[in-house]
C-alpha cells in the first residue's frame, strides 16, 4: 500500500503525532485570532471530513507490523481463518464471526482498514449529532486523546468496541436501536460491560453528586484495602477473562506497570475535575452531559478499586475513551467565560500537549 512504500515503519508512529501536533497548533492560533469558534459554516465541515478521511487511511494502510503490538496477532489470527480455521472460542464471537467473514473476502491489508473505519467514524458520527457543524474541534480533541492511537492499532478491538458505544450514546432516534449498538459493542469486547452497566445505572440513579462522591472514597478504599478489589472481583467472575489478571500474582518484570498508579490517576481526576468545575462551580445544567459524567467517573472508580492489576490501563481505558467529551462537551454548548475561545484554546493546547509528552518526549 501507498503508506508502506514512503514511511519507515520506526517514522510511522512518531510522524502522525507530529503531524497532529501541528493541525494542533493551527487550531491553537485559530481560536486565538479568528473569534469564538462556535458558528456553523461549510469549511469547518470540510476541515472535519477530511480530517476523519485522512486519519482513517492512514492508521488503516499502516503495514502489518508487530511494532504496533497486537496488530501482529491480529494478523495471525486472520491468516489462520483465511487458510481454513473455525471459530473454537465462543468469547467474543461477534468479532470472531467478523474475523473470519473478512478472512474469506478480503485481504488483512483491507481488513485492517475496515478496522480503522469502524473505530474511527462511529467517533465521527457521534461528534455529528452531539455538535453538527460544530462537530470538527470535538472530533480533533477525540484523534489528540492520549488512548486513541493505541487503541486503533493495538488494541482494535477494545477500541473498536467503545468507539460503538459512544455512537450509542449519541444516537437517539431509537433506543431499541440504541441498545443493539451497545449489544454489539459488548460482543465485540465483553470488556464494555463495564461502562454499559455504568450507563444503565445512571438511569436508575440520577444524583451526580453522589457519584462523585463515590468515585472520592473510591481511592481511599483502593489504597486502604490493597488487593482485596482484584481478589473479589476475580473470585466473582465478574467480566469473565477480561479480569484474568485481576488474581494474578504481580511479576517483577511487570512492576513499571502495577501497583497503585498515582500517575494514572492523576490523569483520570483531570476530567473528574472539568466535570465538577462545569457541573457544579458553572451550574451547567444539561441532562446528556449529567450522564456521562456519570458514566465515566462510574467505571473510572471501578478502575481505581482494581487499580494494582497488571496492565490496569486496560481497564482504566474503559473511562479514558470518554475524556475529551468530557472536558470539551460544554464548551459548545454554552458560553462560562467572557473570552472563552481563548480558554478553549489553550485546553486544546494543554490536552494534546500531555498526549504529545507522553509517546514524543518521555
């Protein structure tokens, strides 16, 4: 494919992050010079159309590489069911059927770019009908998350999974097709259990106050009851294989990513923040936005309680998907600062800055 001939793979990865950062930047002197960014016009529909293409064909024609980690086992998994393997594992069978229906149509090249149009435009789609023309700046901030790139090439099916969710989320003409997306998105990953049954609470219990609270004592109940959240939590089953290493005794060579994660929670808290700061310091009073908030600080804490597991950023991704809706939701749809487009443009800037920080610089 075009990309695999004028990109060195060790250059493939650094240089979309470069090259976001300077579509960053422009967004940065953008709000800066041009006014308050909120008005409906056709360039910025353009700029959003041609952002989502340009992305999704480069993260989809990447060559097929162990250095994007799992897209390697991917990989083997679909030239076993192109040469003739059947589905023996019933976890996940949706994509399992998915995998093997592609394996027998098309090639992993193709198959791989239909996996970046099924992450990349149910995002897309969603900034569609959540903020219509306004739809590109929330659609950028979703590409600068520090978990996007990852999750398109690594973890694809995760990524894929809570890509369908937020559409779901974000559709609303029928809830009975509402919840079939979300059906979907959990057979794709059981992991999506997670924020499903976060979102079904929200409904049962509308208090937002209390889960913020909740998600607060979450992290005194995580550091004073070390392991015993992972040992419940494996003991029930709950999530199947997706907590298997919940029980697991912690690997030396895998200490850089155990124990309690201070870092990580660090980061988590900053969109805990932005959601306390609009909700109640601002008094933003918009139903949908109560929701999410609701949602992610329900699976953040449940992330926060089994913090020590290895590759605990698998579970804390279950809420960091949902981050730069909310930090950058209420900033289109209501005015809190007398030059908010300056204060939007420097959370862009900051936003991307720790993304850019953590897979350029450290």
């Amino acid at each position: 494919m075009i990309f695999n001939s004028i990109i060195p793979l060790p250059f493939y990865t650094p240089l979309f992050y470069n090259a976001l950062l300077i579509v960053i930047l422009l967004a940065f002197i953008k709000l800066q010079t041009n006014g308050y960014v909120i008005h409906s016009n056709s360039k910025k529909e353009s700029a959003s159309l041609f952002l989502l293409i340009v992305v999704v064909l480069y993260m989809g024609l990447r060559p097929i590489s162990f250095v994007f980690g799992d897209m390697g086992i991917y990989y083997k998994y679909f030239e076993q069911f192109a040469n003739g393997a059947e589905i023996t594992n019933n976890k996940d069978y949706l994509w399992r059927l998915f995998m093997k229906l592609c394996s027998s149509i098309m090639s992993a090249q193709l198959f791989f770019l239909l996996c970046a149009i099924l992450y990349i435009v149910p995002l897309y789609s969603a900034a569609k009908r959540w903020f219509g023309a306004d739809r590109y700046f929330i659609f950028l901030m979703l590409i600068a998350s520090f978990s996007f790139w990852p999750y398109g090439t690594n973890g694809i099916r995760n990524g894929i999974a809570t890509s369908f969710f937020i559409y779901g989320l974000a559709y609303t003409k029928n809830k009975f097709i509402k919840y079939g997306i979300f059906l979907v998105a959990y057979f794709i990953h059981g992991s999506l259990l997670i924020p499903i049954a976060a979102y079904v609470l929200t409904f049962f219990y509308k208090n937002t106050q209390h889960y913020l609270i909740g998600w607060l004592l979450a992290i005194p109940l995580s550091i004073a009851l070390g392991g015993f959240w992972e040992n419940l939590f494996s003991s029930l089953g709950f999530g199947g294989e997706r907590l298997k290493y919940l029980g697991d005794s912690i690997d030396k060579s895998q200490f850089a990513r155990t124990g309690f994660r201070w870092d990580f929670l660090i980061y988590s808290a900053v969109a805990v923040y932005f959601g306390y700061y609009f909700i109640f310091k601002k008094k933003f009073n918009d139903k949908l936005y109560h929701q999410l908030f609701n949602i992610y600080v329900t699976a953040n804490a449940f992330w926060i309680l089994v913090i020590r597991s290895s590759f605990s950023n698998r579970f804390a991704y279950l809420s960091w998907f949902l981050m730069a809706v909310i930090i950058f939701y209420p900033f289109f749809k209501q005015r809190f600062f007398v030059k908010q487009q300056k204060v939007l443009a420097f959370t862009v800037l900051i936003y991307y800055g720790f993304t850019y920080f953590m897979f350029i610089v450290l």
